[in-house]
C-alpha cells in the first residue's frame, strides 16, 4: 500500500509513521525543506508540490492531509489567524490542484477536521449531520472541508476527519494539560462544565486505516471515542491517574487576560461529540473509556 501524509512531522503523522512502517506500508512523507530521504516528497502550503515530483503521486492507494498551523499556545493575533487560516485553506487547495493533474488519482482523500467545526454547543450533542458552529474556527473548518470536497469532484473517495483532543504523552494537550499536574497545581479550566470530545492517539490511527480500507465510507466522520467527558470529570480523571491533586481551577477571566480570543475557542469551548458514523461501521475502539485510554497514553508511544 502507498500512502502520502502530509503534516508526516506532527504528533499524528508520526504515529502514523511508527504503525504504517510495521505494517510494511510504502509512505511519501510531504512537508517543507529538501528532501533527506528518498520517502520525503518537497510541499508547501503556498507552492504545492514541484512539478517534476508529480509523477511521484501516481496510484496511491490513499492521501492523508494533516498539515495546518498549530492553534493553542499562543494569543491570536491576525497574523496567527491568517497562517491558521492559510495553512489549512490555501494548502488544501493547493493539494487538490496536484491531485486533480494526476492521470492514476489516489483511491482515497483522508481530509483534516476538527472538532472546532462544531463551535461552542453547551450540552447539545453533535452528530455528523449537525450544523456547523459561528465562530472564527468553525468558519475556518468550514473553509477547509469546502477545498477537500473538491477531491470528490475528482471522482476520489474522500473522507472528512472531524478530530477531536487527541490523547498522547508525546504531545498535543494532554502533554500540556500534565504539567500543572506534576507539581501539584492541576485543576479544571473556567467552569469545568464545558464537554472534551477526545480520542485515543492509537484508536485515531487505527480509524484513518480504517477510513482508508472501508470503501463505502466517505464525508464527515467524528474521530472521537462515544463516551466524551466534562473537563471537571477529564481533569479529576487525570489527576487520579497521574496519583496528583486536583484543587487548582483556573478562572475563566485569568485565561481570557492571558490568551484573549485562543482561550474562548479552544479551552472554554465545549463540544459533545457522538461516532455516529464509527459506530455504524463498527468501528472497534481499543480505548473507548477515558481512565484506560489515559493509562495508555501515559505508558505507550500511542
């Protein structure tokens, strides 16, 4: 099998690196800087790919676009909101305008998503077919899912992947979230009340091979266990698992001082995600519970 990534260098696409090569799997690794590996393709959010590496993309048996600018961390200036913008939108474009001049198109598009389609929706539960949210990263998903669907006018089976917090040691936000943790000042974010829609960083690798070997399977899929969790019950969760307290909330005000806009739309937003469409697949979580998916993560690579 022969499966490009982009995005190869994240905590997903090395994941995706360490189980595919297992597999025996032929990976084209796309991303930025002169290629040191005859694996590494030259790509680009604002150029593409080379023209004289096209040929390269011939008869893939699937594409998996995880490239985008990283949206936590940091507050949201215009010119961060730009690049998370761009880097999603315009190099999505980008990759489909490559996929489109092929003359074998890749059986499959395995297109990022994110749970921030869906917006803030307090309790409300979102399923595949719910409306998309009104905020700045909706609008963005909104955006980024239109250039994908482009691929299905390719005639390419392309699959929307809605992500929700991914859950590994390695990076990502629990990694983030375990710090406090470590010195005994972990807690829950504004009012705790707010739903974490999360995914085990080993079942989201075994759902895009999943996507990528089901045939029938195509649009919007939420890649989140079926038992999301409020922060108050993530953050006391880990904090049981981690042997720490968990005494120390953080006020809504103290983040929206420190982080602005990014604290509005990635901490104290909620979303109740639900797998309607894995669970009509049958789709097999390794870890579908919280407890067990953090004790994994905290032992394991994902």
């Amino acid at each position: 099998m022969r499966i490009l990534i982009t995005g190869a260098s994240g905590l997903i696409g090395k994941a995706l690196q360490r189980s595919y090569s297992e597999k025996g799997y032929e990976m084209l690794l796309a991303g930025r800087g002169e290629p040191k590996h005859e694996n590494q393709i030259l790509w680009t959010v604002e150029d593409g790919f080379r023209k004289e590496d096209l040929p390269r993309l011939e008869g893939l048996d699937g594409v998996v676009h995880l490239a985008g600018e990283g949206i936590a961390g940091l507050r949201w200036t215009e010119e961060k909101k730009k690049a998370i913008r761009d880097s999603r939108v315009d190099g999505t474009r980008n990759l489909v305008n490559a996929l489109a001049g092929l003359k074998q198109k890749p059986k499959v598009f395995i297109a990022g998503s994110a749970l921030g389609f869906y917006g803030d929706r307090g309790d409300d539960v979102m399923t595949e077919t719910s409306s998309p949210g009104d905020t700045f990263l909706a609008e963005v998903c909104r955006e980024w899912e239109t250039e994908s669907r482009r691929a299905e006018d390719l005639g390419i089976r392309t699959v929307l992947l809605r992500t929700g917090i991914v859950l590994s040691k390695d990076g990502g936000a629990l990694a983030t979230m375990m710090t406090p943790f470590k010195f005994g000042v972990g807690g829950s974010i504004g009012s705790g009340k707010q739903w974490m829609s999360w995914i085990s960083l080993q079942d989201l690798v075994d759902a895009i091979l999943f996507f990528i070997t089901t045939p029938g399977l195509s649009g919007p899929v939420n890649a989140v266990t079926p038992y999301p969790v409020t922060n108050d019950e993530f953050t006391h969760t880990l904090a049981r698992v981690l042997g720490r307290p968990a005494f120390f909330a953080v006020p809504r005000a103290a983040l929206q001082l420190a982080f602005g806009e990014m604290a509005d739309a990635a901490l104290l937003a909620g979303q109740r995600m639900t797998p309607e469409r894995l669970r009509r697949e049958h789709f097999d979580f390794r870890y579908p519970r919280l407890e067990g998916a953090l004790r994994a993560a905290l032992e394991t690579h994902g």
